[in-house]
C-alpha cells in the first residue's frame, strides 16, 4: 500500500512541476522570443522590464505617451498566442477605459505608445489572466489558465 501510494505521491509531484514550467515568465518569454525570431521580428521587438513584448506595426503621430493613469481610447483584439482563437475584441469600434483598470501587460506596453500607434503586445500569463484558473472569453473562447495571450492594440487618444 504505502508503495502504491509514493507512486501515486510521484506522478502527482511530477505533473505540477511540468504544470508550473508551462507557466514560468522565462519559459513563456522564451516562447515568445521563439515566435518572434519565426515571423522576424524578433530584432524589432521591445521587451519591457516585465517581459511583455510590443512589435510597432504602424508609428504613433504624437509625442507623449499615456501613463498608467490616463483614459485610454483603443480599438483591440485579443488572440491565444497557442493556436490564434479570438478571445476578446473591440470588433473596430473604439473603447475608453481607465488604463489602470486594464491587465498588467496593457499597463506595461501601452505606455510605450504614442497616438495612433498599432502594435502586437505578447503578454505572458502572469501579466494577464494568470495561472490559476479559467475564463471565459467574450467571444465564447475559453482563455485557459496560463495562456499566453497576443493583442492588436491601436491607440486612438489618450487624456
């Protein structure tokens, strides 16, 4: 019996250390990195001090740059980095909302814009919907726990 359950005991021990790996910041940056170095844009992509990656697709116009106090006017979409599904989206119409009350990622990367700009924002886990359970996602996609996710974000204004 007390074999059966060390065994079990393993397998257990085993598996949520593989879980935690899944969802380690330098595992999911190193994925990202991954995809970025395949699509190459790995050379033109900025890395915050958190580990969200921004690649500018169109430039900004202005020359200052929301804080995380500001109100942001953004048009998004937001994608599983695993397999592309739309989990959330603007669907082209513009949104106002306090940056502050947004995912870590976004008040991480959206500070880096100026008006107008578009980029694509990779936001690790951690600095998005976490590592502890599941969510729904707008679209009726399930965002899993750990899920790395990828925004197309356009900022419109900010004040």
């Amino acid at each position: 019996m007390r074999n059966i359950f060390a065994f079990v005991l393993l397998i257990a021990l085993s598996l949520s250390q593989i879980s935690c790996e899944k969802f380690d910041l330098s595992t999911q940056k190193d994925e990202i990195k991954d995809r970025l170095r395949e699509l190459g844009t790995l050379d033109e992509a900025i890395e915050t001090d958190e580990g969200v990656f921004i690649v500018f697709t169109t430039p900004g116009t202005g020359t200052e740059n929301p804080m995380v106090s500001s109100t942001i006017d953004v048009i998004y979409e937001a994608r599983l980095f695993d397999s592309g599904e739309i989990v959330d989206s603007s669907y082209g119409s513009i949104v106002r909302q306090e940056l502050s009350n947004t995912i870590f990622g976004w008040q991480y990367a959206l500070p880096y814009f100026t008006t107008g700009a578009q980029a694509e924002i990779y936001i690790p886990a951690v600095h998005a919907y976490g590592t502890t359970q599941d969510r729904p996602g707008s679209t009726g996609v399930t965002i899993e726990k750990g899920s790395i996710l990828e925004f197309t974000v356009k900022l419109h204004d900010f004040f």
